[in-house]
C-alpha cells in the first residue's frame, strides 16, 4: 500500500509532534509515526523554560494545559551540598509574560499537543509504526517504508523529517555520520509529596554531587539526583533509606521531604548523551531535535531546541512546497538559522559538566566562587538567565566576562541588566 503526503515526520516526540501542530495550522498535509503504542505515560520531569513556553503560547497550547497540573516556579537556588546558598536566579527578571519557569507532571505538556493535533484533519497520528526505511529517486528522498500491524506500508512524502531521537533511524538512512558522545553520568528521577510544600527550587553541587529539587503542583517536588550511568540496579541495592540518608546529607533542610520516597516505583532513570552531525539536512529530508543535536540537560535547553526546531521547520517549508523545492539547499536555510544557538548550547551544558561535576577541589572552588559572583552581578546574572531560558545565541560569558566571573577583574557594570529580545 501507499500512500501520498506533504511532509511525513519519524517520531512523535517533542520536536515531531509540534512540527505536526504547527504544520496542521497551515493545513499541510502530514503523516507522523511513531514506534510507541502512544504518547508517553512514563516518569519524566518537565520544566519548560520561557522560549518553550513562547512556541507552546503561539500554537494554541500554553493555555489549555491543566492548572492542577503545572506549577509556575521564579526563584532558583543554586547551594553548596551541605546547604551553603551561593546564588539565587529570578526569573522574574525576564520580560514578560515568560517571566516565570513552568513545571509540569509527567508528559502533561505532550499530551495536551498530541491532542490538539489530533483536531486536525490535514494530520495523521499513526502510532504502533515503525521507520523501516527511505524511498529515493537518485539522490532525492521522496518518501519513506514503514511497519506496522497493518504490515508494510509506503509513504511518497515532499519531505521527510527525522524526529526519532538520539538514535536516529533517519540519519542513519542518510548517512550523515553522528558524534555521539555519552556521557558518564546520568540522572535518578523521583516525584515525591510532602505535607511540605516546596515553593522554590534548589540545585545543590559538590564533590561529584548534584541534586535538584524542583517544585510541582500541590505539595509535589521532582527531585534529579546525578548517579553514574549504568548504576541504577546499585543504587536500589543499597536500599531507599540509603538513598534518603545522602539526599539529606547534601540538602538537610528537604529531610521530610526525602521521606516521602517509599518506592522504587517513584522514580526512573535518565541517560545523557550528546550528538553532533556536520549537517541536518539532505535533499528531501531533515532532522531535527536530538536527531541532530542531543545535548546534556546541564543545559536546561534539550527538548525546547527541538520545539524550537520544529517551529522554524515550518516557518520554512510552505515556501518549499510553493516552489516545489527540497533540495539539501534550500532546507539548508534552517540550519542556518538553527545551528549557532544549538551548538552553542551544547558547548556549554559541557562545560557546566566539567565545573559542576567536579571531584577536583580546584574546579570546585572555581565553581562556587562564580555563583558567588553572579550572586552580586546583576549584568552577569541575567546573561546566563536568559541564555538558559532559551533568548540568547550567545554565549553569556566572553573572555573579560569569564575573568569577573572568576573575581579577577572589577565590573563597573555589575548592576546592569539589558533585556535581550527572544531569540527564535
């Protein structure tokens, strides 16, 4: 069987399912699929930072996500472990209306996009189906084949986008080469209730430790533990009062909360990784999201790149199919735009790595003298604030920067503080 489309995306995920909606309310037509059975039901957590925030306001989303679902979070607390305060951002110091960090339940943001998706007709949703391969004409892709219950199937697309993650089938059947590099450490993740509430959030760095705690609706917190990969099956060996007695070691004050982890079943765990591919695009094909350029959560930024992907995607492609050209060229104009904020990013979340990482007391100290300092600068602060909520392309530190940051030089401009415009 086949059949016929505009643009066919692999993978429904975070950046596959808003190009689907942004796609839908231009009434192009497009096919999605994804091997899963449906949208993701597991533990996750969710932080979507202002520019995510801005795509999820502009499709129509932002609004219908459930208030006793999200929480709206403005203080962010970086700690010593052990308690110590040594910065403390405000998001409130961003423009508004995104002057704020929502937190969501698992999955909630996702959810409430695949069922506005699922309103438009120009769109199918095709779950349970899996890339099998491209269908090209010389050099062009014009489609792809896939599996299902129904069996194989062909899909003659205009464009086809790769969406399906870190593991990318698609570039892989592009042959762009990838630089995957993982990374050490990855995360324990936990949602815990308290009859406490948490209001604000906290991250706590020391000698190879990193905890955050983030508030989630009503008296929920999410909790991101750093743990070497491969370890989970070590960690649930040596029991949950193991567990809660580090936590309450490097965050004393959360004690009551750390009580409230009665299951393994509380948690999951998440692996980090990075990929870097010298070019997203391909005649009649493209990728985008971690497909591309999966990069450390260090960042904050991972999955509201992909949503920001996905909305330039389909700023660009109903020019394409007016004029009947998917060449690697055209679609190159996405790259283009796309690249310096995501490489930059990715540049970053790895020296975040190397410093908040660290076992080396140096580094460390290093470290936490530049909280401090960005706990007394103001222009400091809100360079590196808004270039984890997503408005900066540029990195929030050049070399003269990096020195005052360091305490080596005097900032006679400390208590500046220059909006910068949203960048997407």
């Amino acid at each position: 069987m086949t059949e016929e489309t505009d643009v066919a995306v692999v993978g429904a995920g975070g950046g596959g399912a808003v190009l689907a909606l942004a796609l839908a309310k231009q009434g192009i037509r497009t096919v999605v699929l994804d091997q899963a059975t449906g949208p993701p039901k597991g533990l996750r957590g969710e932080i979507l930072q202002p520019n995510g925030q801005r795509v999820l306001d502009r499709l129509g989303v932002l609004q219908s996500l459930p208030a006793d679902a999200t929480r709206s979070v403005r203080l962010f607390h970086f700690c010593r472990a052990g308690g110590t305060r040594l910065c403390s951002i405000d998001y409130g110091d961003l423009p508004p209306p995104y002057n704020r960090a929502i937190v969501t339940l698992p999955n909630v943001a996702h959810h409430a996009i695949v069922a506005a998706v699922q309103q438009h007709t120009s769109v199918t949703l095709r779950y349970g189906t899996s890339f099998s391969g491209l269908v090209r004409e010389g050099n062009q892709v014009v489609g792809l084949s896939t599996q299902g219950p129904e069996g194989t199937h062909t899909i003659r697309a205009k464009i086809v986008v790769g969406a399906d993650g870190a593991f990318s089938k698609v570039r892989e059947a592009l042959n762009i080469p990838a630089d995957l590099y993982l990374y050490p450490d990855g995360y324990l993740i936990a949602i815990l209730e308290s009859d406490e509430p948490v209001s604000e959030s906290f991250y706590y760095v020391g000698d190879r430790t990193i905890l955050g705690i983030f508030p989630a609706t009503g008296n929920k917190a999410y909790l991101f533990y750093m743990i070497p990969k491969d370890s989970m099956e070590t960690v649930k060996q040596r029991g949950l009062a193991a567990l809660q007695q580090t936590w309450s070691q490097i965050a004393p004050q959360f004690s009551r909360l750390f009580r409230g982890l009665n299951d393994w079943g509380q948690t999951a765990y998440m692996p980090t990784g990075r990929i870097r591919t010298p070019t997203w695009v391909a005649d009649g094909a493209v990728l985008i999201g971690d497909a591309a350029h999966a990069m450390n959560p260090h960042a904050s930024q991972g999955r509201m790149q992909a949503m920001v992907d996905a909305m330039a995607l389909a700023d660009l492609l109903p020019g394409c199919l007016a004029d009947q050209d998917y060449s690697a060229v055209r679609l190159k104009e996405f790259e283009r735009a796309r690249r310096p904020q995501v490489t930059m990013l990715q540049q970053l979340a790895d020296q975040q790595v190397f410093y908040w990482n660290t076992k080396n007391p140096v580094v460390a100290f290093l470290r936490d003298r530049v909280f401090q300092t960005l706990d007394r600068n103001a222009r400091l602060r809100y360079q590196v604030l808004s270039t984890t909520a997503g408005l900066r392309t540029m990195p929030p530190f050049n070399r003269i920067d990096r020195a005052i940051a360091a305490g080596l030089l005097p900032d006679i401009r400390a208590h500046e503080r220059s909006p910068h415009p949203m960048s997407l």
